[in-house]
C-alpha cells in the first residue's frame, strides 16, 4: 500500500530549493510506480513511471524533480494509481509555517505514530489511548459549555419574565 507520508509546501528560503513531497510503501512487497502519479490542487501532475519502491521504504520528491509548487495553504496532493484513481491524499487549508512538513499520520508506521503520540499519552498507553485522551476532553468541554449555556438561558428567561 502506497501512501503520501509527508509533504514540506514552506521550507526555509527559496520554496523551489526544498519544496518536496515523501512517498512510503506499507507493503510486504517492492511496487512498481508505472502508471502512478502525483498531482496538485492546480491539476499539475508528474508521472511516476520508471520508479520502484521497495517494501517498508520512501521516497522523497524535490520539486527540481516534480515541477509541482505546493502552496503554503490551501492545497491538495493527491496520488493517483495506475488506474487514474485516487489512492491517498494529503490536504491543508491553513498556512503551513515555514519549514515545517504537512504529515499524514495515517501514512506512519505504529512505531513513528507511537513516537509522535507519546509525550500525549504518557508512559505506557497507546496511540489510541492518547488520541482518546484529547477526545474525551473534548466531549467533557463540550457537555460543560452545554451546562453553562443552558443554566444562563434559565436564568435569562426567569428574570425576564419578572416586570
């Protein structure tokens, strides 16, 4: 399984000189790139023929390589397979800060995602333990707020209704 695992649109000085987009085979297997593309919000494209990737590996693409210009916000790169259809996309509408990459976390391994997460979670639980963590004090915030919301419009329409 081929995925866009990250993309850097911002990088520091010339956007031509490190603009790139990071490829990862999730397969058990070498993939032939044949047939394969990338292509951009704009519908600028750049044919992926004559490239392999081995299992477990990437592959990074300069744009001096591409010719694709990743805006800094408010893009779309998508990865077509030999069949024109859209295997995986990566996508960011908020301006991405300089020289910091757009990553899929779906792309990463466990391991990376279990790095990545890990201050999140503390020692000993798991990526979905920490993911978790965040949308459990979303909800808690959420019922809060509906608490606070619904005790203020109580008290509006008591003392409204006093002359």
């Amino acid at each position: 399984m081929i995925k866009i695992q990250e993309v850097l649109p911002n990088p520091a000085g010339a956007d031509k000189d490190g603009e790139y987009i990071i490829l990862v085979n999730q397969a058990s297997s070498s993939v032939s790139l044949s047939g394969w593309a990338l292509r951009d919000k704009s519908g600028k494209m750049f044919r992926l023929d004559g490239y392999e990737l081995p299992a477990g590996e990437g592959l990074k693409f300069m744009y001096s390589v591409t010719k694709i210009t990743l805006n800094n916000s408010d893009e779309v790169v998508e990865l077509l397979n030999s069949a024109g259809e859209v295997e995986d996309a990566i996508s960011y509408t908020a301006a991405v800060a300089e020289d910091q990459p757009v990553l899929q976390a779906a792309a990463l391994s466990e391991e990376v995602r279990a790095q990545l997460f890990d201050e999140l979670a503390g020692p000993g639980k798991s990526v979905d333990q920490a993911t978790g963590i965040y949308s459990g004090q979303f909800w808690l915030i959420l019922v809060l707020a509906g608490v606070v919301l619904a005790n203020l419009a109580m008290y509006i329409f008591k003392n409204a209704k006093k002359p």
